[in-house]
C-alpha cells in the first residue's frame, strides 16, 4: 500500500509522462492526441492534489471540474485556469472516441495545440507549486 507521498509522486510522474508524451505528439503532427494527452496531464496533476490534500484516493473519473472541486481547489483557480479546463474537458472523449474525427483535426491545427500545450504546462506548474 502507497503512503500519501507515494501516491502522489505516482500521479505527478503520470502527468510529467504524458506532458512529454504531447510534445512528441505536437512534433509529430499527432494534433488529436496533443488534446488528449493534455487533458491527462491536468486530470492527473488534478488526482495528485486531491491524494495530497485528501490523503485519500481519488475518485474514479476523467471530469476535470468535478476532480477540481472534490479537491477544493476549483474556487482558487483563476479564470484563465479555469478556462483552460473548459478548453481540456471535451478532448478526453472526443479523442479517444472521434464522433467527428474531421472536424475536431480542423479544430486542432498546430498552432492551436501550441497554444493549448502552453496553457496546460501553465496550469500543471500552478497546481504542482500548490503541492
């Protein structure tokens, strides 16, 4: 069993991972999975807040509001951070189940995914320097 200090060294490993992991995306022109993959850098720095703060696990969900409220740290946020978790939300199920796989790929140019890539790495150094 993982102590608390465990628990969240494993979920901020997780999010280092996957923030690299979108970077190759972007440098491969994998523009879909740049979405996806910073919506797992923050649902994941997000788990890591709440086992700190909770010293509980988790819940079992991909909803980045509802992880950043349990936590209570959504009333902290500012607006631009709790923008960028609007922006997040959507790309969990619309990349990992592509209803409109076209339109999203239009959505998700490079230049768009350079720009949410940066506004995920902002909100991630946030919640990490509240750790």
């Amino acid at each position: 069993m993982l102590d608390t200090n465990e628990k969240l060294k494993y979920w901020l490993e997780l999010a280092e991972y996957d923030l690299e992991t979108a970077k190759v995306m972007l440098d491969g022109g994998r523009h879909l999975y740049v979405g996806f993959m910073c919506h797992q850098v923050i649902e994941k720095a997000l788990k890591g807040y709440y086992v700190s703060v909770l010293a509980d696990d988790p819940p079992f969900t991909h909803n980045l509001t509802i992880l950043a409220r349990k936590s209570g740290v959504l009333g902290t946020l500012s607006d631009e951070h709790k923008d960028t978790i609007d922006l997040l939300e959507p790309l969990n199920v619309e990349a990992r189940y592509p209803t409109a796989k076209d339109k999203l790929l239009k959505a998700l140019t490079g230049q768009r995914c350079i720009s949410v890539l940066k506004r995920t790495e902002a909100l991630f150094t946030w919640i990490k320097a509240r750790l």
